[in-house]
C-alpha cells in the first residue's frame, strides 16, 4: 500500500510503538491504596468533580465517566472514590517506565499512562513488532503487575488508536486506519484538553465527522481557521506526526545544571533546586526565542555507603505546539518524576533511594518559537502568565484575601451559587454544587448578579403593584418595571455596583415574562426565607431588549440580576 502521508521529513509520521496502560489514574490510586485491581474505583476531577477515570469492575456495575459522583455512587455503592493527582499518577508510572526500558531503550513518556518508543530497531532485534510488542507487555506484567496494551503504526495518533485495540498497523496504512473514524477520536491524544473537545464539536457542526474529511481540507484553510491546534489535528489526522519519537541527543547550548551540596534526601528539598534550573531554562528558551518538544530529566543519585555514582533520566513530551512550558510546568515535571524517583515504592526493592546529588534539565527539538503563530488572546499570547504574576504581586503587598476569585458553589438564586475565595488557593466550596438543589433558578444564569437586591415595583396594565399570593396566583400580567432613583449617577462605579446604579430611575415597559418560581429555605426556622422568582424582558428606549430577573419577599419586589 502506498504511503498518502507525504514525503518523510523532520516532523512526518515513523513507526512508533506506544505501550497503554488502561485507566491508569484509577490504577495508580489502588496502588497507593494498597487495594487490587478487583476493587471498584473511580477517580473524580475537573469541573464539578465528575468522573474522570473508572475501574473496570466499577464500569461492569454501569459506572462511566463524565458521570456525577453521586450517580456513580447509586449504581455501585461500593464505589471507591479518589480525586485526580497529577503527580501521584507520574509517581507511580516510573516503574512502568523501567519495566519498558528493560526491552527497549529511549522511550519518552507522553503523559503518565502512555509511552511511546521508536519500533524500527526494537522490533528487528526481537523479530518483529507484534514479537516487541507481546515482549513489552510481558515484563511489565512480570515486572509490576499491571496489565497493558501495545500498538504500533506510522505515527502518534495512529499508535495510540492502535494500543488501545493491540494492534499493529501495517506500514504505510495508518492514513486509512484512521480515515473512517471519527474526529472526536482525537480526544485520546489529548485526554481533558477542553478547547480541543470544543474544536471537535465546532468541526461536528461544521459537518466535519471523520478524520478523513478533516485531512481533505486545505492545509492554508486550516491553519488561518482553527490555528495551531488545527494544524497539529490535521496532521494526526493524515497519519502524520508532531514530530517523531525520542532519539537520545542532548541540545549542549540548552542544557542547565546544578549541583546538590549536600544531597537531597526529600523530594521538596530537590524540586526547590528544580525550580532554579526551571526558571534558567524557561528563560535561556525565551532570550533565543526558541520553544522546546522535549524535556529531558536527568539525576545523579550517590549512594552515601559506597559513594557509587548513577544516573537517572527520562524523556518527557511537551506539546509545544500547543502553547509550550512555562517554568511552572516544567518544574511540575520534573517534580513528579523526582518522586517516582525517591520514593521507595518506585524502586520496587523496598531499599531506601540514593539522594540526589546533581540534576539537569536539557529542551530538546527545540525550533523558533516564530514558527508558531502567537493568538491574540489566550495562553499563547502569554497574557495569563503576566496576569498571574500581577495578582501575585498585589497579594504579597496587600495579603492573600485581597483578591478573590469567583468560584460556583450549589444554591438556589444566582447570588448564593457565587463564592469568593482567594486567588490561588483550593478552599471547598461551603455547598456541594453536585448535590440537588430543589427549586433552584432554571437556566440560562444570569449576566451580572447584583451585590445587593434594588428596590423595585412590578406594576400591571393599570398600575396596580402585582402581587403573588400563597398559591403563585398572580393579580396580574405585570406590564412595567420601575426602581426608584436618580438615575445612572447613582451607582458605586464598582463591580455590579455600578450595574446597580447604571439601573437606578428605569422606568420600562414589560414585552414578555416568565415565572413565577416559589422558593422556601428553612421555613421551619426562624430565619427561613419566602421568596418568588419572576423573570422579565423589558423594552428600554435606544437599547435592544434586555432581561432582568426579579424577586418578591413578603409582598415587596427587588431587582436581583440582569441578563444579556
């Protein structure tokens, strides 16, 4: 079969192997659980802390992911549950890694769970693919205990398909292996990347369904349409690669280093070193104006007995295409493997680990940053970095309460579902949002959601205040709205105080509303609350038709929130 990928270059497909672990989150959870692979268990993360990861015990009981935690909880009850942990997941995947490095050397890991390797010599040396694939999964079977899968094709996305069924594709014919799937497929490259999930549903409802309808279209039309993520998808797409796997060569001009004295013991102690050696490479990177593919670790361990020296590495992919490394992230890299590296139960002896004693950190396929089309807006515009060191700065002047962050917890009306808490910082929610909320405001939310309620009259056709009595009887269509004030000057010129204000002295009439919904909290207290919800559209003189969203307590109206 001819190969349709075109001509072989730098950045065209090779043969890559790609060793996957199924639900690794979940199996690096029961790992540090101490509990087996029999146990039901899920992982939960993301917005809303929906199921991210399910055991296949917990699947066959109609667990799934994306569920609510809750949901899951009904349809197994015996359901494990752990939150999502990045660095535990790259912890506990360093004995795979090692267990995959007794049969082929040079392997890079894609992201805890994933590995991939160049096939072309390993698989002449063992006699074939499917003989180096059967050989890989065998010792980390031997080796660790879990149980993985391996594929091999022309390609990244094409070898990550293939792991996921054990397969090998033939050469050549990973364009039309992948051409009848379809693009959300994708997504499996990419596991949680929210903006690519949104660009596989734009292509959906532009009529794009299958990769090979997106490998067809103009490579000029993508690039200027969708940007570099849709260059990066088009090129999967075709059977095609980033770039291709790990080769082991050091880039000398984009290398740091840094010599531990005395050696590090704890994990926090070496990632406090990684962290200046992430920061000098971040910034050798951004003086050239160069991005990297790769990031290779690599540790000196002493043992302090013998004073024996070894090294330790590994190759972690980067995405660079896709907006590159920040010295936070990388930092966050070289920190998990640190602790797949000094943790005992890594080592898989049950010996304590040698300290390091030196590290470096080297960027590898390094390109001009200037091949890459910067946004406008967004991550690769680089925006959110300078705001963050802003708020940061604001905060070590004036305290971590002096900025806060906006965060959704459960309630009923728009302004108890608002949290506040300071930038930065993990607080939980003070009301589950999971949980049900009967009588909660039906969608869509509000726009702007006023600090405090206005005073407001709701009248009707013949200007008599419309009430709603204990049975959500209305005593007529409301037809006007009035909030007293003096007009736009009124507000705060803060926040939605200055919504408030801007509102202050309306006097509208009414084209269209909705309601009324009754809440009761706590009625059998003292300090219960009675209200009813009404939601309105108005028709204000030289504006389009606005919504507002109205509430009555003890016959008196307020004005609660606007809506676009």
């Amino acid at each position: 079969m001819t190969d349709r990928s075109g001509p072989t270059t730098a950045g065209a497909a090779t043969r890559t192997a790609c060793l996957w672990v199924p639900d690794w989150p979940v199996v690096a959870a029961l790992v540090v659980a101490g509990l087996g692979p029999e146990t039901p268990a899920a992982v939960t993360g993301g917005p809303g802390g929906r199921i991210v990861a399910v055991s296949a015990p917990a699947r066959s009981a109609g667990v799934r992911r994306g569920m609510r935690r809750r949901e899951a909880q009904g349809r197994c009850p015996d359901l494990q549950l752990w939150t999502a942990d990045d660095a535990r997941d790259a912890r506990e995947f360093e004995p795979v890694a090692v267990a995959a490095e007794t049969v082929v050397s040079g392997l890079e890991i894609a992201r805890p769970g994933l590995l991939l390797l160049p096939s072309g010599g390993a698989a002449r040396y063992h006699g074939s693919e499917r003989d180096l694939a059967r050989e890989l999964t065998e010792q980390v079977a031997v080796r660790t205990g879990h149980e993985c899968q391996v594929g091999v094709a022309d390609g990244f996305l094409a070898a990550v398909l293939a792991a996921r069924e054990d397969d090998v594709v033939p050469p050549g014919a990973s364009r039309d292996y992948l051409a009848a799937r379809p693009a959300a497929v994708l997504v499996h490259a990419r596991p949680g990347d929210r903006t690519l999930t949104e660009l596989v549903d734009l292509w959906r409802r532009l009529g794009i369904r299958t990769l090979a309808e997106l490998a067809a279209l103009p490579d000029a039309a993508v690039a200027a349409r969708f940007g570099d993520l849709g260059v990066w998808a088009q090129r999967l797409a075709r059977g095609q690669d980033v770039r291709p796997p790990a080769r082991r060569r050091l880039e000398e001009d984009l290398t740091v280093t840094e010599e531990l004295d005395p050696p590090a013991h704890r994990v926090d102690v070496a990632t406090f070193a990684a962290r200046r050696l992430a920061e000098r490479l971040h910034d050798d990177l951004s003086r050239g104006g160069l991005a990297c593919g790769r990031l290779r670790i690599t540790a000196r361990a002493v043992d302090p007995v013998t004073g024996e020296a070894r090294t330790l590495e590994r190759l972690w992919r980067t995405d660079d295409t896709l907006g590159g490394l920040s010295a936070a992230r990388i930092t966050d890299r070289v920190r998990w493997q640190l602790e797949g590296w000094l943790t005992a139960s890594s080592l898989g002896q049950g010996v304590a680990p040698a300290p390091i004693a030196g590290l470096t950190l080297a960027a590898e396929e390094v390109a001009p940053a200037g091949a890459l089309q910067p946004r406008l807006w967004g991550p690769g515009a680089g925006e959110d970095l300078r705001a963050r060191r802003a708020v940061e700065r604001v905060q070590a002047l004036a305290g971590g309460d002096a900025v806060l962050t906006v965060r959704l917890q459960g309630g009923r009306d728009p302004r108890d579902r608002v949290q506040l808490v300071p930038f930065g910082e993990q607080v939980p929610p003070e009301r589950d949002p999971d949980r049900p909320w009967p009588g909660a405001l039906p969608p869509p939310a509000p726009s702007v959601v006023l600090p405090e309620p206005v005073p407001a009259y709701v009248l009707d056709g013949a200007g008599r205040p419309v009430v709603v009595d204990v049975r959500l009887a209305v005593s007529g269509d409301p037809a006007r709205v009035v909030v007293p004030g003096e007009g736009s000057g009124g507000g705060d010129g803060a926040g939605g105080g200055a919504a408030a204000g801007a509102w202050s002295g309306l006097d509208a009439l009414v084209v269209d509303w909705a309601g009324p919904w009754p809440v009761a909290e706590r009625w059998w207290t003292p300090r219960g609350k009675r209200r009813v919800f009404l939601q309105v559209v108005i028709d204000v003189a030289g504006t389009p038709e606005l919504g507002l969203l109205l509430a009555s307590s003890a016959g008196e109206w307020s004005l609660e929130a606007l809506y676009d």
